[in-house]
C-alpha cells in the first residue's frame, strides 16, 4: 500500500455548481476552493469519522469509527466480525466523512479510496503512536473509552485499515457563503 506524504499535492477544483459562485449571495464573488492544507488540519483534528461501505446486496452500510491521518493516509479499525470488515473483505471502496452540522458554518469533508488492511508491524506502531498523539487518554488512560486498542492493533485481535484518498471533498459553509472543493489525487 503507498501512502502520500503531506508535501504531495492533489490537483484542487472548485465545483461552481454547488459553490455560491453560481447563486451569489452577500461575500460570495470571491469564493474560493478551500487549501488542501485546511482540509488536511481538519482531518488530522477530527475526532470522529462516519465510514460507508457496501454490503454484498448492494445496500450502504455507515457507521462512526475514530481514525487518524498519517502520512497521507487515513486509518482506522474493526472488529473481524462487524459488518464494515465483512463488506471490506468484499469491496474495499469506501468513503469516510467527517465535519459539523451548522447550516452556516464549518467545514465537512469526504474521502473516497479503497482501504486496505495494514499488516506491517512497523506500520501499526505508527498508526498507534498518531492515534495515541491524537485522542491522547481516551487510549492512554486505563479509564480510557478506547485504552487497549494499540495491544489490539499489535494482536490483530482487529483490523486496522488504511485509506489513501483517490478524491476528497470538501463543502464550506461560512455565514450563508457555500464553497465546494474536489481535491484529486
């Protein structure tokens, strides 16, 4: 599995169609596509991530996980024998969303790729180390909700998956000014 270094840039698009470039408002003329750098803050910072997967019959399946971005690349687990590891198993395409849910502000992305279990030793220790930096003692802590899950990672008591994004997107809301970026990668 490759994995992106943050310095590689993705080809970046505003889409007018969904951008209040189209339906001007009050600041609206000059709406941008948001930074990538923006979005990728936003996604090293947010907690919780909603993934959606396919099940065999063809109907979605979506659930929160935690997951944390390193090097490009968005990780997170599950169990063997949950509903998002057997549709995995099955078809590894998969979009992970995660934002807000003000009308007027914020920021909400999703990433599309194909995960792909991670089986490198070295690899999971980073991923613990990124997932430890981030949520801190929700894992550290033994009061943590999620303490123990780098022994689980390391014991392949789950399966950990990495994303690295084919495209993202990102819907701005600021004040009633609407943004819509397509980053492609």
């Amino acid at each position: 599995m490759s994995t992106r270094e943050p310095s590689q840039q993705p080809t970046t698009e505003l889409d007018a169609r969904y951008s209040s470039a189209l339906h001007p408002r009050p600041g609206a003329a000059d709406v941008t596509p948001t930074a990538w750098s923006e979005a990728r803050r936003h996604l090293e910072a947010a907690e919780i991530f909603w993934v959606s997967t396919v099940r065999p019959d063809g109907r979605l399946h979506v659930t929160p996980v935690i997951a944390a971005w390193h090097r490009g690349v968005l990780y997170f687990s599950t169990g063997p024998d949950e509903q998002k590891a057997k549709n995995l198993a099955r078809d590894g395409h998969c979009a992970l969303t995660t934002g807000g849910n003000s009308l007027t502000a914020g920021l909400d992305l999703v990433v599309e790729g194909k995960a792909e279990p991670v089986s490198d030793p070295a690899v999971l220790e980073e991923v613990i180390a990124a997932y430890e930096a981030k949520y801190g003692p929700h894992i550290t802590s033994p009061e943590g909700t999620f303490h123990g899950i780098g022994d689980a990672f390391r014991e392949r008591a789950v399966t950990v998956f990495a994303v690295a994004p084919d495209t993202a997107y990102g819907f701005g809301r600021d004040d009633g000014v609407y943004s819509h970026t397509r980053w492609t990668f």
